[in-house]
C-alpha cells in the first residue's frame, strides 16, 4: 500500500492522507532507494502523486482523490527503484516511465485523468531523472536525459524534436533552464575517461571466490566492491554473479559519457554538434541535479566538492574544490536570496554557501539533523523545508 499526506505549513499537523493500491509492490534498493521516491506534482488546485508500484493519482486539496491512471508495476535498470517524478504544466501531467521493458513518455491530461499521448522511447533506457520543460520559440518543449541520448520531445504532441549524443550511463541528475538555455551536468560510474575505474571480473574474484567456483555468491559478495550491491547485480536473481553477467554490465554502462554542457534552442534532429555552447566534464555531480543561480552553473559532488561554471561561457569558475559537509549527496541544492543550500545524504547536515562567488564561502554549516535525508529541500515564504528520513522540519527566521 502507497499513500499520499498533506501537512499543514504552519505547525506540521498531518491533514489527510490518501492510500493508493498496489498489488506488488516495485523493486528497489534498500538502502538507495525507495518506493515512495517521486515528489507529488501540483497546480495549486490538484495533487498529483506517481508511485512506480502502482501508477498516478489526482487529488484535490482536501484529500479526495479525482481520478487515478493505474500502471503496472515498473521494472528498472538494475532493480534501483523509481526516482522520476510527474510534472504539470499548461493542464497536463507529464510522466516519463523508463524501465527495462516498453520505457515510454505519457502525457495525461490532469482534469481528467485520460491520456493524450504516449511515446514509445527506442533502445535500452535508465534514467532515474525527472524531464524539465524548456519553452523555446518552437513552443514548449519536454527534456528528458536518457541512455546515450538526450531528446526533446514537443510538449503537445509527444513528437521528438531534437537529441544530443553522450550521456552518462545511469542519468539520476536533471537538466535546469536559465535565461533561454538549457543546462546540463551529471555524472555515473563507467566513463573510460573518468578518474573513477570499476573493477574487473577477476578482481572481484580475487576478494570473494571463497569457493573458486569461478562466481560470486551473495554472501561472497559482502567482501567485495559489491559489498550492498550484489541483487542489483545478480542480473537474472539465480544468487551467483557471474562473469557473463557483470561483462554485460560493463558493456551498457561503458557507453555512457560523463558531462555539463549548455545548449541553445532551435534546432531539429541531431544538435550535438550544431546548438551545443559549451561542454565541461569536470566536478560533475551524480544524484543532485546542478542548479543555475545568479549566472553559474553550480554542483556538488560527493566528497563535499562544489564546482561552478560560468552558465553562458562554460568557463570554470571554481573547479572541484571542497566547499560543503565531507560526504555523499542525493537531494539537490536550492537557493534563496544569495545564498545556495546544500544537504548531506547520510545525516542532513546543510551548508549555506554565498552565491556567485569564485571559491566556496561558507554562510553557515548547520548541526546534523541526524537522519538520512535524500529529498531536496523545499523553500517557500521565507521557510525551508526539508524532509529525512523520519521527519519533516521547518526552518525560518524567528519574529
């Protein structure tokens, strides 16, 4: 069973909560993931949640549901779960549905709840990442990152427009528009060119193969780089990792092309040659999306390393330096009135750099909140809101 809450801005009290039916509910990473993953999309009048166990429900604000668009069960890439969210925007919800079989873009239309169009994506899909609207003089347009491609499909009718060849394997980070361009930064591991290397079949071997039966067993696998990760792996469920198995990993995500670029609208088909301004391929982030604030393109990277580039130029304006909490990073950095916040994964700590500087300046770093906090913080009326693990806080300045 999934459901949907409602909290009250001033003091936090629950107000409703709508379940929605799942039969089975989605695969997913027990520590990376969640079924319950995707933020609830709103025109101010209607809510509209997106499980991926279950499909999209509409309701109004006070609780009752208006209408539901049942999907099955989704499959993704490697078991990870659902990180995509619906969008809404000039009267519909947008959905991009990638998963192992049949990945597709639906448009529904959201006062009614009936669907007005559905692409089929071609070839292999696993993107995590939820679509942004760009609107060009060609009209409004849905951008989605995806596997080897990033397509541009029009808003209206779900007809691709345009694409851009090399992108990262996995795409978990979202693309942002600002001032007419549309910006992009994200990073997953199996670039040849990358400082980061996975390891070979024999390499894992050699930390695990207990048994030298030339596979790695689930309980094997707690001595190796799969250490966590051994049932996204273990591709047909059988509980062995073998060789066959893992080159074929190696081979999808060995295509992928970690990158930032910036491209400029207008053009049809192939672009990547043609409306690309700019390209970048250090400090790119993996989870968070990047955000355009003040001119920059500004990142974070785990470690605690913060980049930002010059939003129209590409030029680097500070490059992999360490600017935040040491540690890893899921929710994506917001900003407000010059300064940019950026939050921890494993305990929420949040540091508050100045913005549109050459080098990290530290605001403030905020104690923990001491729980995993993987959803990008909310700001609205001068009140940030963020949500961990177990809890919703509410943070502004005291009257």
């Amino acid at each position: 069973m999934c459901s949907s809450d409602l909290y009250n801005r001033a003091d936090g009290k629950e107000l409703w909560r709508a379940h929605a039916p799942a039969k089975q509910i989605e695969a997913y990473h027990k520590t990376e993931g969640s079924p319950a993953a995707s933020t609830p999309a709103t025109d101010g009048r209607r809510i509209v949640s997106y499980f991926g166990s279950c499909g999209l429900f509409c309701y109004d604000l006070a609780g009752k549901e208006l209408w539901r668009f049942e999907m099955p069960t989704v499959q993704t890439a490697y078991d990870f779960g659902t990180g995509v969210s619906p969008l809404v925007v000039d009267g519909t919800v947008v959905l991009l549905r990638d998963q192992k079989t049949d990945p597709k873009l639906i448009a529904v239309d959201l006062a009614s709840g009936s669907l007005k169009w559905e692409t089929r994506r071609l070839g292999p899909n696993s993107s995590f990442c939820t679509p942004t609207i760009w609107d060009t003089p060609d009209g409004k347009q849905i951008v989605t990152p995806g596997y080897g491609r990033m397509i541009g499909y029009d808003l209206h009718s779900g007809q691709e427009k345009w694409s851009v060849q090399g992108m990262p394997a996995t795409c978990c980070a979202s693309p942002v528009v600002m001032e007419g361009l549309l910006l992009f930064a994200g990073w997953s591991p199996g670039d040849a060119a990358d400082d980061f290397k996975m390891p070979a079949f024999d390499d894992l071997l050699k930390q695990g193969d207990a048994d030298h039966d030339g596979s790695i067993s689930r309980k094997e696998s707690v001595k190796t780089f799969l250490n966590g990760f051994f049932d996204n792996n273990d591709t047909n469920h059988d509980g062995k990792l073998t060789r066959e198995e893992w080159n074929a990993s190696m081979k999808f995500i060995s295509q992928g092309k970690n990158t930032a670029f910036a491209l400029i609208p207008g053009g049809t088909g192939d672009v990547t040659a043609t409306h690309m301004l700019w390209k970048q391929t250090r400090g790119l982030p993996y989870v968070p999306s990047p955000i355009a604030y003040r001119g920059q393109l500004v990142m974070v990277k785990d470690g605690g390393f913060v980049t930002a580039y010059d939003a129209k130029t590409g030029k680097g304006i500070c490059v992999q330096k360490r600017g935040v909490v040491s540690g890893r990073y899921y929710a994506s950095p917001v900003a407000a009135n010059g300064h940019i916040y950026f939050t921890s994964l494993n305990d929420g700590a949040i540091t508050v750099l100045k913005a549109g500087t050459t080098s990290p300046e530290v605001v403030a770093t905020n104690p923990p909140l001491g729980e995993r906090t993987a959803a990008t913080p909310a700001i609205a009326d001068d009140t940030l809101y963020i949500r961990t693990q177990g809890h919703l806080y509410a943070f502004a300045a005291k009257n």
